[in-house]
C-alpha cells in the first residue's frame, strides 16, 4: 500500500482533472470561469482536490425521469368554436393577419 504525504492532499492540474473526470479540458476550463463548479487558483492555473472532483460529480448527477403521464405521441386538438353551440352549425373563419410592408 503506497503511503500518502503528510498532509494527505492531493492537488490535480486541470488536465489530470478532466482525464480522471473524463471530460474536455475546455469543459473544466469554461465551468470554472462561469464558477459553476469547485476549484482552487493556484499561480494563476485551476487546480482541482479529490473533494472538488467528488463535488462536481455530485453536482452533475442527473436523476432518474419518470414516465410521461400522457403519451408523447397524443397530439394536441387545436380549441376551435364548436358548431353546435350554434343554431346554424356556422364556424366563422378568422382574418388573415395584413402583411406588413
């Protein structure tokens, strides 16, 4: 079993980051500038614990989906006047929008 350093913290470069993550390194990049996940700025560079790579795991996690309670495939009816509220069965057709010039 190797022995870890004394202070047992490990610091990963944004390239060792995305290798253990299995992502782009322009992903790392782009999400850290946004501040949309954990990191540390050491001389002006990312770098990332194995706390920070737990936590953007988790953070990315996606849950599972539940199933439609209606069928995708159903189309939607479009609402139109209904001819037997009227006496004649007569459904008046809407304008034209004008055409702008």
């Amino acid at each position: 079993m190797p022995e870890q350093a004394s202070d047992g913290l490990k610091v990963y470069t944004k390239e060792e980051a995305a290798k253990i993550l299995r992502v782009k390194v322009s992903w790392l990049e782009r999400r850290a500038a946004a501040r949309q996940i954990p990191f540390t700025m050491l001389s002006g560079s990312y770098r990332f614990t194995d706390a920070h790579l737990a936590e953007i795991v988790r953070i990315n996690e996606q849950g599972m989906i539940s199933p439609p309670a209606t069928p995708i495939n159903r189309r939607r009816q479009r609402a139109r006047t209904d001819a037997r509220k009227r006496p004649d069965g007569f459904i008046p057709l809407r304008p034209r929008p004008k055409a702008s010039a």
